[in-house]
C-alpha cells in the first residue's frame, strides 16, 4: 500500500473522530486487499478523503463527562503551576518578592480552560484547520494568543507580594502533581491516547 496514501486515510479517519482500533481494521482490510490483486491502491479505492468518507465509520470519539473535567482542570493546574514558577522562579532572581497579578493568573487560567473546551466541542474543526489550512490556523492561534496576552495585562488588578521561594515550591509542586496525574492515568489505562491497533491474528 502507498505510504502517502495510507497517511492520508489515516489522517482523515482521525479527523472524523475514528477510533484507533476501527482505523486498524481499515487500513488492514485495503492492505490485505492490495496483497491480493496488487495493482494501484488509488485505482482500487479512489482517493483517501473520498474513501474515508464512503466507509461511513462512527464517531467513537466522544468526551465522557470526567474526561472533559479531567481535561480543563489539567489545562487550569498546568497554567496556574507554570505562572506560579516563573513568577517564583524571576522574584529569586532578583532577590524580592514575587508579585502574582489576579487579574492576569484568573485571566490566564480560565483562557486555558476556555481553550480545553472549544478543542473539545470543536476538536475536529480545529484540526482540520490546523491539517488542511496551516497558514490560517497559525494566524488565527498567533491572534487568539495576542488577544489572551491583551485580556491578561489589561485585567492585571491589584498583586500580591509573597514570599519568593514558596510561590516557586507551589509552581513546582502544581507541576509536579500534574506530571503524576498523568502517570497515574497512563498505568491505568485511563488516558486519552487513543493508539492505532491492528486486529490481532
């Protein structure tokens, strides 16, 4: 089977939200096919958008409601524990001090979250911007950015001035706690990584 044919089925089926097994056993069953009667795969098959499309597969991937909280609150602590750090992290630099501005750590924090659920109500779209369109989608992710930097600076507020090496132990500690959550997951078996896997003989 041609490699970039076999990418693009591959890349379509994903757009359309097809699960990793169900991508397996298409790719397996035009392999199969191909080893048999040989010949051109685009011959036998058309063109890999118009094939994934004639399959017709379901959409197997639908957020479950703690999959989505999971998400955003991973999105939130990420955010919130990288500001922490590096506000800790510039205060020990300079021996003072770290100010954490509540506008801007609120501001950031739900932009993050906000983000987390527009990929997750709109996953599919985004990619295919970001997989068919890339010039748009990095103009449009480099405003989305500008505007949540504007949205930060311009609802900074009033700051708190803490201690530097606690804010930076509480940055680490956020990150480090995210890091296990995924670890956790991943021994599980309760990530979101959804591999491809061919049916087993």
């Amino acid at each position: 089977m041609d490699a970039a044919w076999a990418e693009a089925l591959i890349v379509e089926l994903r757009l359309r939200g097809v699960s990793g097994a169900t991508v397996g056993d298409a790719l397996l069953e035009v392999e199969t096919h191909m080893a048999e009667q040989g010949g051109s795969v685009v011959e036998a098959f058309g063109e890999a958008k118009e094939y994934a499309a004639s399959l017709d597969l379901p959409d197997t991937a639908r957020w479950t409601a703690p999959q989505v909280v999971r998400v955003c609150a991973q999105s939130a602590l990420v955010t919130l524990g990288i500001q922490l750090l590096v506000g800790g992290a510039a205060a020990l630099a300079s021996g003072g001090d770290a100010r954490i501005a509540i506008g801007t750590t609120v501001a950031l924090v739900l932009s993050s979250v906000v983000v987390a659920l527009a990929l997750v109500a709109k996953g599919e779209v985004v990619l295919r911007l970001a997989v068919e369109r890339p010039v748009l989608g990095i103009l449009l992710l480099g405003g989305a950015s500008a505007l949540v930097v504007l949205l930060a600076v311009a609802l900074a507020g009033p700051a708190l001035a803490l201690p530097a090496v606690p804010v930076l132990g509480a940055g680490i500690l956020l990150l480090g706690g995210f890091g296990a959550l995924m670890l956790v997951a991943r021994r599980r078996g309760s990530e979101l990584d959804d591999p491809i896997r061919f049916p087993q003989a």
